[in-house]
C-alpha cells in the first residue's frame, strides 16, 4: 500500500465525508487550475482556515469543538482544532496531508505547551508544514513553498520542533479539546509533553 494513503483517510475526528465539510472543500478548490491543483488548492484551503476559523485564544472562548465538522460549525478553534480541520479540507479533495507539533513557550505566564500544525504533502516539494493558527500582531504564519512561514520559530531553551507526522491527531490533544468547559479551564490546562508518542 502506498505508505501516503494512511494520509488520506477519513476518521471520526477528521470527518471530511460531513456533508458540511464536503461542501466546504468543494467550493474552495472551485477556480483552482488544474495545472499543479494540489498545491493551489492546498494553499486555499490553509488560508481560509487560518484567516476565517478564529483561534478560541484570540476569541477567548472555550473552544471545545474537535472534529472537522464541529470546528466548521464552531467557526472558532485551538490550533489543533484548526489543525483537524484543514487536513479534513485537504483530504477531502485527495491531498496528504499530516498532523505535526512543536513544543512552544506560553505567552506571558510561563510554561510551554503544544502547538498544532499541518504538514502537506505537495507534489513538487514533498512535505511541507503550515501553520493555520491565525494572523495577529507578531504572528504571519504563510503558504511560500519550499520554505516555511510557521508562526513561531522553537528557538528558545525547552522549545522542540518535533520532526514526526501523524496520521491522525495525539490522543492528548483530543482529550484536552473535548475537556474544554471555559476558556480560563482551557489556557490553564494547555497539554505539554517532551516527547511524542501515537
């Protein structure tokens, strides 16, 4: 079996079979030329989560939407939830794509956390990560393959820019979103770990 197609499944968190989530996917690839489509429509689908999904941080919300189709509905997500989103987008229009993770410092009160990101499999580039966290002060995470554009370098001691892709999201994360009872809850309790495990 081509090792790219466990990149390509449908599961209950990344349901691109919802036909909300379908429907979504079909109207952001609608206009995308058909030379080098997957990467045109790869970078329409991440700007349209990273810029029209809020971040619940920004919104200060609870953010307890997890699945592909919950997130859509919610209109607002963690990273990880954007994260879910965007590879539900993706593969709903046949693109590989995979979960990935940094380990970053918390803003102001200390502390690290993890931090969603995609990593998209692009025909004349191989993998390559985005970051539909959303845009802010500070923050310009964008789609310029080859290179990557995240939103945060790991260049701070304890940082980690872990190099695994996941076919599927971390079982801590989706524990962590569907705890998720108010925002305060949510940023105080934000998972951490040193090191990656399926």
């Amino acid at each position: 079996m081509n090792e790219l197609n466990n990149f390509l499944q449908e599961s209950p968190v990344i349901d691109f079979h919802h036909p909300e989530v379908m429907a979504k996917s079909q109207e952001l690839a609608k206009g995308c030329s058909d030379t080098n489509a997957s990467e045109e429509i790869a970078r329409v689908c991440f700007e349209w989560v990273r810029d029209h999904i809020q971040h619940s941080g920004d919104a200060q919300s609870a953010g307890c939407a997890c699945s592909a189709s919950d997130v859509l509905k919610a209109g607002n997500g963690w990273c990880f939830s954007k994260s879910h989103l965007l590879v539900a987008l993706l593969r709903a229009n046949n693109i590989p794509a995979a979960f990935c993770y940094q380990r970053v410092r918390k803003d102001h009160i200390g502390g690290f956390t993890l931090h969603g990101l995609v990593s998209i499999h692009l025909p004349d580039h191989g993998w390559y990560r985005v970051d539909p966290r959303g845009n802010k002060e500070g923050i310009d995470a964008q789609f310029t393959p080859p290179l990557e554009q995240l939103a945060w370098p790991t260049d701070h001691e304890g940082e980690l820019d872990f190099t695994e892709r996941f076919a599927e999201p971390l079982g801590i994360v989706c524990e962590w979103i569907q705890s998720n009872i108010s925002y305060q809850q949510a940023k105080d309790t934000l998972p951490d770990v040193k090191e990656l495990t399926k």
